[in-house]
C-alpha cells in the first residue's frame, strides 16, 4: 500500500489513503502523455478513501465500471459508469471513495483553457475556470468521453501522428475545447466598442502576413493578436467581419495550402504517406483531414500524392 502511494502521490498530487487492510491491494494505471494534456487510464481493484492536496491541474474522471463519490466544493456526488466530471479545482484539495473502479484520467494545464478560450470572439481577459462539476448535459459528457477515447485510442497510439510537432498542440487545444464545451465556465463576455472599432482591413492583414509566415510553426490566437496589434477579440471580430471566418479557420486554409503542395512535390514512389503529410502540419485526424482536403480542392488527398489530379 505504501508503494501504491508513493506512486500516485509522484503521478497526480498527494494523497493519503484508507482501506481495508484484508483486501488486495492491485492498482493499474496506464498513462499516455501528449503535449500539455494526458489521457490516462486507471483501473483501482480495490476500495478506498482518499484525502488528496491540491492537484494544480484540470483533472477529469470519466467511469467506466464501478463506483467513485467525491467530496467537490462541499458538496457530496456518486458517480457511475458512463459519467465524467471535475475531481475539483486545481487550487482546492479533495476527498474521494474509490469502489473497484476502472476510470479514465484526464489532465490538462489551466492555461490551456485560457489559450484555446482565445480563440472564441468575446472571450474573457480574466483566467478561465469551469464553474461546475458535471457537463452542462448528457449529450456534452457524450462528446467529451469520445474525444478522449479518440485523442488517447488513435492519436496517442500512432507514432506518426503523435510524434508531429503540431499535433502536439492542436490535439491538447481539441480536448480544451471540447472541455469548455461540456462544463460552465467563466470563459466569455462580449466584445468591447474598441474592439469593433479595431476590426478594421489593416489588422486583417496585418494578421494574414503573420500567418502565412508561421503555419509551419505552434502559434495561438494570442500570438497572431499581437502581431496584428489588437485584443483578440478584435481579431476574432475582424475575421468574422471581412473573411466569414476565424484566425485559426484562415490558419487552416493556409497548412492545406502548404499540404497540397507536399503533396504535389513528394515521390509517390518514396513510401511518404497522406498521413505524415497531414501531421506534419498539424491534421492529426486523417479523415478530417480528407474531408477538409476535398472540401478545398475537390479531390482526395491521395489523388495529389499519386499525381492522378496533375
């Protein structure tokens, strides 16, 4: 019991356990780091109550079987198979009883919530927090414990797609998104007078020039904002207003770019695949990526890789 601990305290935060001491202890825990997220997956074979430090991270429990009941700001809640939820806020400690429970573990750095709420037209300056334990409704948990089985099944598990540097960004920003989508938050208000009055050709183009010349590498909303000259908002307004779309839409439009002409310039006999191609700039779902490819240029991006649409 000691070396289970030991272990968890090192992994997650510190915790102080209580079990019986007849019963075996077996503990399993699967972690699958990716970027500044991790999609992990526990399996507690035995029960026990535990009095945990703050964790210091966003940190969501999502059953699969057995039975946890967490202690979450002073209020009492059993959760069971099929149900995900808040262990508590990163800057509070907690109180759980863990039931022979398989879960998944998810974590994501707080600032993530702030970065990917950026990139929302109306977004708070203030840091983001999520105001409640449970999804805003059944359909929102639904989506989320999708997302995470996807990131953790196919992103994380595949060596090509998790190794591309991009991937490594815009994946931990599709799981905060999904998350600030599925539990209430502090993340909006609406645009200011300044910011309308901002959004003007000049910082359009001032954001497209610093786009076109960074896709290839990690840059946020934030990062294109300030080197516009303008609040985010006023971007996000600026897009919305002269393009009918998003900074990251744009930036999106821009890697398809730079992917179709990968495509047109690799040997099709060299062995790259659609695939690298895609991580490469930062399309870690290849059937997304497809469907965005075709959307753009009418043809699948297999096609361009053998040449056929040449």
């Amino acid at each position: 019991m000691d070396e289970i601990q030991e272990f968890v305290s090192a992994a997650y935060t510190t915790l102080r356990f209580r079990t019986r001491a007849e019963e075996q202890h077996l503990l399993r825990i699967i972690r699958n780091p990716l970027g500044s997220i991790s999609l992990d997956l526990v399996d507690w074979g035995f029960g026990t109550d535990a009095v945990g430090a703050p964790l210091g991270s966003v940190d969501l429990v999502g059953v699969e079987s057995g039975t946890v009941r967490m202690q979450s700001g002073g209020v009492q809640n059993d959760y069971g198979p099929g149900e995900v939820f808040l262990i508590e806020q990163p800057d509070r400690p907690f109180a759980a009883q863990v039931r022979h429970t398989r879960y998944s573990h998810t974590v994501l750095e707080p600032s993530l919530l702030c970065q990917v709420a950026a990139n929302v037209p109306g977004r708070t300056e203030h840091p983001v927090r999520l105001t409640g334990y449970q999804p805003i409704s059944p359909a929102a948990s639904r989506r989320l414990m999708c997302t995470i089985a996807f990131l953790r099944d196919h992103v994380v598990s595949d060596p090509t797609i998790r190794g591309a540097a991009l991937v490594a960004s815009t994946a931990p920003q599709l799981l905060a998104a999904t998350v600030l989508s599925t539990f209430p938050s502090t993340a909006l208000i609406d645009p200011t007078i300044e910011d309308r009055h901002d959004a003007h050709p000049a910082t359009l183009r001032r954001a497209m020039a610093f786009i076109d010349d960074h896709a290839h590498q990690e840059i946020s909303v934030a990062d294109i904002a300030a080197a516009a000259h303008v609040t985010i908002r006023a971007l996000q307004y600026a897009f919305r207003r002269h393009r009918g779309t998003t900074p990251m839409g744009y930036l999106r439009e821009v890697r398809l770019h730079h992917s179709r002409q990968e495509l047109l310039s690799v040997d099709p006999a060299s062995g790259v695949t659609v695939t690298e191609i895609a991580a490469r700039w930062g399309f870690f779902h290849p059937g997304r990526f497809a469907y965005h490819y075709r959307t753009a240029y009418g043809c699948p991006p297999y096609r361009t890789l053998r040449w056929d649409d040449r």
